[in-house]
C-alpha cells in the first residue's frame, strides 16, 4: 500500500504535465460567445491592432457563422487585413461580403473596400499592371452603380488614377520604341493611346512624340493635323506650350532673316515706312 502511494506521485506529476500542456495549446478565445469576440475584435480595431482584430473576426466568422453581425465582423476582418496591407485577404472578405449580402447597408462600403484594395496592389507603372487594371474596372463599376454618393465620387477619382497609370504603360512602351528607332512601332502605340487614353497626362506626350515622327517622316499632313489636336485638345500642357513657343521663336528668326541691313546704327526699315516730313 504504502508502495502503491509512493509510485503516484510521479504518475499524478505527468498527469499533471500532459493536462498543462493540453490547456496552453487549446485554442484562442475556447469558451468565448459571439458578443464577447465581437466586442475584443471591435477593440482591437479601434486600437489599430490589427493581428488580434484579424485573430478575433477570424474565430468568430467561423464558431459562428449565424451570429446577428456576422457582415460587421466580416467588414472588420476585411478592414483589419487591408489595414495590415493583406490586400487579397481584403479583397477575398470583401467579396464574400457583396455576394452573399448585397443588400446589407454595409454593401457600398465593401464595394468600396474592393476598389481601394485593388488599387493598393497596382505597382509602378513599368511592371504587370493586372491589378491596375482590375482595380479601373472595379472602381468604374462602383462610381457607376453608386453615382452622386461620396463612395462613387472617391471610386471615380480611382479609377481615373488608375487609367492615368494605364495610360503612362502604354506611353512607357511607345517611348521604348521610340527611343531605339523603330518609330513604325512607336506609332502604332501612339496612336492607341491618344483615342484610347485621352484626357489622361500621357495623351499629350504621346501626340508630340506623334509629331517628332512625322517631322522625321516628312509627312506634313499627319504633322499639321497632330500640332493642331494638341494645340486644340490639350492647350495647357508643357508639350502644346513647347510648340507655341517654338513656333513664336521661329518666327522671330525668320522676320529677323528677312529685315533690311542697317546702316550707322539705324533702324533702316522703320526709316523706309515713315512717313516723309
């Protein structure tokens, strides 16, 4: 008996150890209702901890998918991760969010979420621009099902930044042509972008470069035509003030060039056009 009792000790010592370590690996927040974990999550968000914000929403989306706030929590778990710069993640809460809950008040702003998402993704201009792409497609689609509202007026902004940046690919890849000589290729670019670009930044570098080439090419009417568009279409921009001010320096040469010689310092021709005494 008295041996029985010695040898349990170290029996109830392992028992002890194995139910210890049961308890530290046991999952997060075991024993937490939906409210408790609602209330945690919405804490950590405010406070901008986005990893428990995120650990939070995560556990409790799926212990319990029929909980009343289920699309807040998937609007803060979708927040958490585009805060954290997850931006698939984002993307992937965001879309469970419109399709499964269109109707939800909280609909335009996960639509909005999407368009920002996308659009944090779009990388520097001389890269693969699928994102940015997406992104121009999804924020035109916002603008255009939530017109007037501040939700499409900030999609429209988007969206146009990111057909800017579209815009400044295709001139990238013109201007490659360009630059080593294979001008029939660059034109073919820059013809593209012009109707498919315009009002964008890189609509009138394009027409100028269109200009260089005709210039080259001595083709004086396509020249004349691409001068007046951007003269007409984009007056204000540094490529149409350049042409105005080569043309107004070009003039000046040629009336200096044709100006009758001087004599002892005088003005020889406003001495022919005045008016005898």
């Amino acid at each position: 008996m008295l041996r029985t009792d010695a040898s349990a000790g170290p029996a109830l010592a392992v028992l002890a150890g194995l139910l210890g370590a049961a308890c530290s690996s046991a999952p997060p927040f075991a024993g937490w209702t939906a409210e408790q974990l609602f209330e945690h999550g919405q804490g950590a968000f405010e406070a901008e901890e986005w990893d428990e914000a995120r650990r939070t929403f995560e556990r409790l989306v799926l212990t319990f998918p029929g909980f009343d706030s289920t699309v807040a929590a998937r609007h803060y778990l979708a927040g958490a991760f585009y805060a954290d710069e997850e931006y698939l993640s984002a993307v992937s809460e965001f879309t469970r969010i419109v399709q499964v809950h269109p109707d939800d008040e909280r609909a335009p702003e996960a639509w909005m979420g999407l368009c920002r998402s996308y659009a944090a993704m779009s990388p520097h201009p001389q890269r693969d621009q699928q994102y940015t792409g997406q992104a121009r497609t999804t924020c035109q689609n916002v603008a255009s099902d939530f017109p007037g509202t501040p939700v499409g007026d900030s999609a429209a902004a988007i969206a146009f930044d990111m057909h800017d940046k579209l815009a400044a690919k295709a001139y990238g890849e013109g201007h490659f042509y360009f630059q080593r000589g294979i001008l029939e290729s660059a034109e073919l670019v820059f013809l593209d972008l012009v109707e498919s670009f315009a009002g964008t930044g890189a609509a009138p570098q394009a027409m100028a470069r269109l200009i260089d080439i005709y210039e080259e090419w001595g083709w004086a009417e396509q020249l004349d035509e691409f001068t007046a568009r951007l003269r007409d279409a984009y007056p204000n921009s540094p490529e149409a003030q350049a042409l105005d001010r080569a043309a107004t320096s070009d003039t000046a040469t040629s009336a200096r060039s044709r100006a009758p010689p001087t004599a002892d310092g005088k003005d020889v021709a406003r001495e022919w056009t005045a008016d005898p005494a």
